[in-house]
C-alpha cells in the first residue's frame, strides 16, 4: 500500500521514550508511531461500539424475566469452577 510521509511535532523526551521502545521492541521509529495510530483509531472503534451499545440498551432494556432465565440457565449448565 502506498504511503504518505507526515510531519509530527514531538517534545524531545517523548522521542526518546519512543526511540527507546523502539529499540527495545527492534522496530523503526516509523514503524513504532505506525503501530501506535492503528492502536489508537482501534481502541477509538472499539469505544463508539461500546457507546452505541449503551444506546442500545438506554432505548430498549432489557427485559428482566429474560435475564433472570438466562442467569438461571447459566446456573445450571455453567461448570464448577
């Protein structure tokens, strides 16, 4: 996949904790920042799931007979641990 070069402004300890990870890990400093934004924009979709999620259940709850069967269900066929 084609890439595009960015400038990033970083204070200097923060490079060096980069660098140092990078190092550490035996990853480029591009590679590091790479993996670092695909965590970011995962974790940001993993949150808008949980909020829609929320919604979800803010607009239609849950009935409770249904979560007392399955919580009794649960019960029964869960093994010991």
């Amino acid at each position: 996949m084609p890439r595009k070069q960015v400038l990033v402004q970083l204070d200097d300890a923060l490079v060096a904790s980069l660098d140092r990870l990078a190092e550490r890990l035996k990853l480029s400093r591009s590679e590091l920042l790479r993996r670092g934004a695909l965590a970011v924009l995962e974790a940001e979709r993993i949150d808008e799931a949980e909020r829609e999620l929320v919604d979800a259940y803010l607009r239609w709850p849950q009935d409770p007979i249904l979560v007392e069967a399955a919580r009794r269900l649960a019960a029964e066929t869960a093994p010991p641990w």
